[in-house]
C-alpha cells in the first residue's frame, strides 16, 4: 500500500467513527430528553448528578423529601448502578437520604424500603399468635410502638443543623437567625448552652455604647473619651493622696499631744 491510500483510509475511519461518536450523541440527547420530560429535566440531572453519558434507570422509590432513586444493574458496574436525583436541588446534603434508603443506596439490602411494609406483611402471616394483644392493629408492627420523628428540612443528620455565625442562622438547611442549634454537645463543650456564660455589661460609654470590660471599654471610647477618663482618674488620685497626707497629719498632732511621757523620779 502506498502512503497516500494508507492516510486515505485513516481520514475515512477517522471521520466514520466521529460520525459515528456525534450521532451516538444526538441519540443520548434525544433519549434524555424523553426519559426525563424535556430539556428542563435534562438540565437538573446535568446539574444535580453531572452525569454525561446521561443515566437511565428504573424509578424504585420516592421519599419524603423528594429524593428520588434509581436502579440499573444492566448498564452500570456495581457500585455505580444505585443512584440518587435530589428533591431539593439547590441545598441537597447527603444527609437528606433516610437511613433506610441509605442501607439500599450502599446494596445492604437489594428490597427498597417502598416494598418493606409489604414483605412484613407477608411474613406476618406465618408468625403464630403466642397470646392475646390489645395493641391497636395501627401500632401492631415488627418493631412495635414507634413515635414520630421530625427531622428538620428532611436532614437525618442533626448535627449540619447549626448556625454559621452569630445572628445569621444558615441559609443552606433554612436555620432562621437566633433559632437554637439542632446537634448535641457534651457537657463542658464551649457550644453547649451550659457552658455559654450570660452576656453582663458592667458600663457605657457617653456615645451610649455598652462594654462588659474594661478591656472592651478602652477599645470602644474614643480618644476624647479615654482623655477624659484618665483626667477623672488623676482627680480621684490627687484626692486619694490628699486624704492620705491628711489623715497622716492628724496622726502625727495626735503623736505630738500625748507629751514624751513622765520620768519617775525627775520632781525629786
């Protein structure tokens, strides 16, 4: 083969398998755009999940946030066929996935919790009845009475449920400013309420501004403050000493008038 036929059929499988890669493309697109209801679908798994080629799956379930789950063991490699699309687009954390969703998230189990109530319902049915109950058939469950839990913005984790500087909240999981922190702390921690002493002013400034130090009251005087202060401190230690050298003089006229005392003997 001569050099030219040879460059020849490289341009011809070159451009055939671009060709091929490009159409392979408009296909995905197309596809997506069906799966997911039209380009503003599409557009929120772009964002959401970043994912390109874009995934398909089976829908397996819904939870209460919103959180949407996915399941594809033909196309994907384990570890990868399991996936989550957030409700809550813009602020979504992983600890907005419920632990039961988790457990099928990380394939603990294959059964998704939509199908749980369902399977113990079924193996209810083969336990014997050992004695009589007066549970409420709405309470009478595998793991018996259960009190509803709230999980503030659909986060599990309390512990992201803080504020992110003082008087502001967090905008991210909805903490309004002020609202007391949802995690727990052990005693002696600094952020536990126990340990946070009581905000005390001891003074004012004349521009009406509070200090609970002295510290804090020399930083915020201002200089025709601070020379003020400092002359009422030299007027009270002027009078402070005043009063010292009075009070040594009544001292030394009491010494003078008591006399040197009486010599026995000195009249004779």
């Amino acid at each position: 083969f001569s050099l030219w036929s040879i460059l020849r059929q490289y341009h011809h499988s070159t451009s055939t398998a671009t060709t091929i890669m490009v159409w392979g493309v408009v296909k995905n697109v197309q596809q997506s755009l069906k799966y997911r209801g039209g380009w503003k679908g599409l557009l929120e798994h772009m964002y959401t999940n970043g994912d390109y080629p874009f995934k398909f799956g089976t829908l397996m379930g819904i939870d209460a946030a919103g959180n949407k789950y996915y399941e594809n063991r033909k196309d994907y490699p384990f570890g990868q066929h399991r996936w989550v699309e957030p409700g809550d687009i813009h602020n979504f954390d992983s600890s907005s996935i419920s632990p039961e969703w988790h457990g099928w998230m990380v394939s603990q189990n294959d059964a998704p919790p939509a199908t749980e109530d369902a399977l113990i319902a079924e193996r209810q049915k083969s336990i014997p009845k050992l004695c009589r109950s007066d549970v409420p058939a709405t309470m009478d469950s595998n793991v018996g009475h259960q009190e509803t839990l709230m999980n503030f913005h659909h986060m599990h984790d309390q512990s992201q449920v803080r504020s992110r500087g003082y008087n502001i909240g967090n905008p991210v999981v909805g903490l309004p400013p002020g609202v007391k922190d949802s995690y727990y702390t052990q005693p002696g921690s600094p952020y536990n309420p126990a340990s946070i002493r009581p905000l005390d002013f001891i003074g004012e400034t004349e521009s009406g501004k509070k200090y609970k130090s002295a510290k804090w009251a020399d930083r915020l005087q201002t200089p025709e403050e601070k020379a003020k202060v400092a002359a009422e401190h030299a007027a009270d230690a002027a009078k402070t000493m005043e009063e010292v050298k009075m009070a040594q003089a009544k001292r030394m006229a009491a010494r003078r008038s008591r006399g040197r005392g009486t010599v026995v003997g000195a009249g004779n």
